[in-house]
C-alpha cells in the first residue's frame, strides 16, 4: 500500500510527491482531472507512484493512518477538496494542506475536521519548485502528536542546514504554520525591496554598471549578507540578453512587479495585532507603486527633480555605505517578522518558538542566509528577548552599520531616489531607540478636541485639562 497520498499535480504538489518518491515512500497521486495524472506517470515510469482516476481508490490506496498532502489552489478548491475526501476517511486519518492557504482558513479546517475526529495539518512550504523536489523549508502547524506521526515524512524531504538540522519542526496548533510562512513571505517582499532599492542607487547615483555590481554583490555574498537572494541578485546582474542582443536582460525588464498576495496578508494582519511591520509595508506599497506606471511617467515630466550629487562621497565609500545599510535594513526588517510573531502567539494561544523558526529558515526557502544562524542563537539564548535588535549580537551589528544606513538614506533624500524599505527601517530604529518621543502631543491633542485623557510624567492617574 502507499505509504502516503498527494492531490494537485500541478508543479509544486507533483514535486513533493517525487521528492517523498525519492525517499523511499509509495506515492499515491490525484489530480482533478485525470489526464494530469496520467502524464505525470507516464513521465516518471518506473517510480513507485500510483495513480487513481477517483478520490475513493485513491483513499483506498492508502495505509493507515492516511496520509494526504493537498497541493491545489489555495481558498475554495481547499474545502471542496477536504469534502470529497471526507466520506472515505477513517478517524485518525491526516488531511495535510501545503499549499499558500491564509491562516484563518487553516485555523477553521484544524477546527471543523477536529470536530469529525480527523486530523489537519497547515503545511507551510516555501522553496519554490526546485525546493518542493529537493528540500524545502516546511512550516506544520497540527496537534503535536500529529507531527510526531507525519515527521519523518516531512523531515526526509525537507532541506537540510549546514549543521544536518531537518528544515521542519512543529510550530504550533492549527493555523500556526502557514502563520509562519506568510511572514516568511512579508520579510521576502521586504528582503527583496531592499536589494532593489541598493541597486537602483548605485546605479542612478553611484553609476555603477550591473557587471560591477554583480561583482559587489558576489563579494557580499561571502560575508554577512550572504544569502539566496544576495546569490541570485549577482547572477540576474550578470545574466546577458539575447533578445536584444547587448547589455543585460534586466535592463529590458519592465519596472513594474506583481504579487500574489501573502504580502498583503502579513501587512493587513500586523494592522490588526498593532505591530509596526513599516518595512515589511514598504516591500508590499513599492509593488503597489510600480504598478502606476503610467501615472508615474506622466508625474516624472511635471517635476523636476534634484541634479545627481554624490556630496563628494568616494564610489568605494558609496560601496561600503550600500552595504552597510542592508545589513542594517534586513535586521531590522526581522525585527518586525518577529515582533509579529510574537504578537500572533499572544493573541492565538500559539506558543512560537522563534529559534525554531529561524532554524527553519536557514535553508530550503527564498529568505534563506547567514544572519539566520546567530538569530536562532539569539532567540536560543533569551525566550523572551523583546525585540531582536536587543540581542547583544544584532545590537553589536547595528551599531556597526547603523551610520551606513543614515548615510544610505540621507544620500537616496538628497537626490529624490525612492528608497521606502530603507527609510522605514530608519525610522523604526530611530522611533525604538528614542526615550522621549513625541506621543505627548499626540495624547495633548486628543485630549484638546476629545477629552481622550492624558497621563502625567510626574503624577499617577489620568487627567484632562480644559483647553480653551
Ligand atoms: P501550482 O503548484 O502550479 O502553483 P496551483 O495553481 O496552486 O498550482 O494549483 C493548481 C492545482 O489545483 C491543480 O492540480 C488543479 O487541478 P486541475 O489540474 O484539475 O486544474 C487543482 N485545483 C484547482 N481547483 C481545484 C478544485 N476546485 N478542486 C480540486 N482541485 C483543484
């Protein structure tokens, strides 16, 4: 019998099923239509997969307890999935979803299937195709018996760190891993807008070609900043265009970027729980804003904008700065991932244990890097550190490459270079680290046209003054 089964042969459901194949499991497959399973068959002859045309021979396929991995389209085709299946499942049995479903709906199916003595699990599951074949990071979030039953399922296919740790661990109840990957997702949008960002002013302003900067980024990718993405932003700078047959491909690539949604999630959700998830929203608002395109060429003929000025900064001085300031940003950019974490645990009964979901990080998904191995020592040494950028590592860091961010953001203000990421993460340092800050005019304020109260800095109690 099959050890384990997984429905939607699309492209990530079929490669996880070839990964579990190539750990020595019996994969059963189904694929709404038909023909799709066929195919996939057909093309791995051989293998020790079993195709069903029906959901009840597919079930049959299975041992007990079943296991089934969904892998289709996230929101109602989940549901309608999980009711077909259900009339031929067995109490005990283990429906897992791996596909980008929001966590509510995750939270919901752990709830109604629990109610029918059936297990759930919310796969988080980020690497992309080449991950989901090779090793992901995976992100469960299930009955913690559960994980004990699917976990060396999950372990064998999943990525593993330098260190040999499995890139899957239980995080929590219910919705708590695709809670997991949906942040992952908001620090990638966050991740990713940063090096945008580096890139667009060394190149407007530094005037640095991409071939150079390819070189610049191999280098960083050698020490703190290495990361996938710092990886693959060298070989896109490099990558030659045979279109036009001269210079490279990205400067043929139109400056307008799509999303698929988690983003907007992560930030919608920070809003809801009062987290200051700034930088992670500039990742989400500068998609939205390249979007405007038409809006921005006619804007960009009715302003005028500053002539380029380097202040006398060295290119080699520019360089360090640049890099300086995404180290800087990408901390901070954490810093707020975690916060919200922490928020999300509080407020779902979730007890995140935020060195496991760094451990997770570190290999199998797109924000994999370095810095990931001393944020799981960080949050190892302190349970209850409050914000990252506490930790006597990342304050260490900060104060390193702080400057370079203020000099960063301060060169981009000067010279109207769009850098929202980088001047969010500023602003939330600067707003961290201030004692006194400027709330007090707020509470004046609300108090001058609401009778909202204030507080007192030297007399317990609340109090209102008559204004006028
Ligand atoms: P990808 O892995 O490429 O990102 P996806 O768009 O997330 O794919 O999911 C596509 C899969 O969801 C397909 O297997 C699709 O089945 P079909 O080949 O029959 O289209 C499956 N799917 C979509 N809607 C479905 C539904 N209502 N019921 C069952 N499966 C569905």
């Amino acid at each position: 019998m099959a050890n384990i089964g997984v429905i939607g042969m699309a492209v990530m459901g079929k490669n996880l099923a070839l990964n579990l194949e190539s750990r020595g499991y019996e994969v059963a497959i189904y694929n709404r239509t038909h023909s799709v399973t066929e195919e996939v068959l057909r093309e791995n002859e051989g293998l020790n997969l079993v195709g069903s045309e029906s959901i009840e021979k597919f079930v049959g396929l299975l041992e007990r307890p079943r296991k089934i991995i969904i892998m289709v389209k996230a929101g109602n085709p989940v549901d309608m999935t999980i009711e077909s299946l259900i009339p031929y499942l067995d109490k005990g049995d283990i429906i897992i979803d791996g596909g980008n479903s929001f966590f509510r709906d995750s939270e919901r199916r752990y709830r109604s299937l629990k109610e029918k003595g059936l297990n759930f699990v919310g796969l988080g599951v980020s690497g992309g195709e080449t991950g989901a074949r090779f090793g992901p990071a995976l992100m469960p979030g299930c009955d913690k018996e559960v994980y004990q039953e699917i976990k060396p399922y999950l372990e064998s296919i999943a990525a593993r760190a330098e260190d040999g740790l499995a890139c899957s661990a239980w995080l929590g109840t219910g919705g708590a891993g695709h809670y997991v990957k949906m942040v992952h997702n908001g620090i990638e949008y966050a991740d990713m807008e940063q090096i945008a960002e580096t890139y667009f002013l060394l190149k407007n302003l530094g005037g640095i070609s991409n071939l150079d900067q390819a070189d610049l980024f191999d280098q960083w990718n050698k020490g703190e900043l290495s990361s996938y993405l710092i990886e693959i932003t060298s070989n896109i700078l490099k990558e030659a265009d045979d279109t036009a047959k001269s210079g490279q491909l990205l400067d043929y690539i139109e400056d307008i970027s799509l999303q698929k949604g988690t983003g907007k999630w992560t930030n919608l959700e920070a809003v809801e729980l009062g987290v200051d998830s700034s930088v992670l929203a500039a990742g989400l608002n500068a998609r939205v804003m390249s979007m405007l395109k038409d809006e921005r060429i006619k804007a960009s003929h009715v302003f005028s904008r500053p002539q380029p000025n380097l202040g006398g900064m060295e290119i080699e001085e520019l360089k360090d700065v640049a890099r300086q300031a995404l180290l800087a940003t990408k901390i901070i950019a954490y810093a707020q991932g975690f916060a919200l974490y922490k928020a999300a645990g509080a407020a779902y009964g979730w007890d995140l244990e935020y060195d496991v979901i760094a451990q997770i990080f570190r290999a199998g998904c797109i924000i994999r890097s370095s810095l990931l191995n001393p944020m799981m020592e960080a949050f190892k040494n302190n349970k209850d550190l409050e914000n990252l950028m506490l930790d006597p590592y990342f304050t260490g860091l900060l104060e390193e490459n702080i400057q370079g961010l203020r000099d960063f953001v301060t060169l981009a203000v000067q010279n109207a270079i769009p850098v929202p990421a980088m001047a969010a993460a500023l602003s939330y340092f600067d707003t961290y680290i201030c004692e006194n800050g400027s709330a007090n005019m707020i509470q004046a304020q609300r108090d001058y046209f609401g009778s909202h109260t204030y507080r007192r800095v030297d007399i317990e109690g609340s109090f209102h003054h008559e204004w006028e």
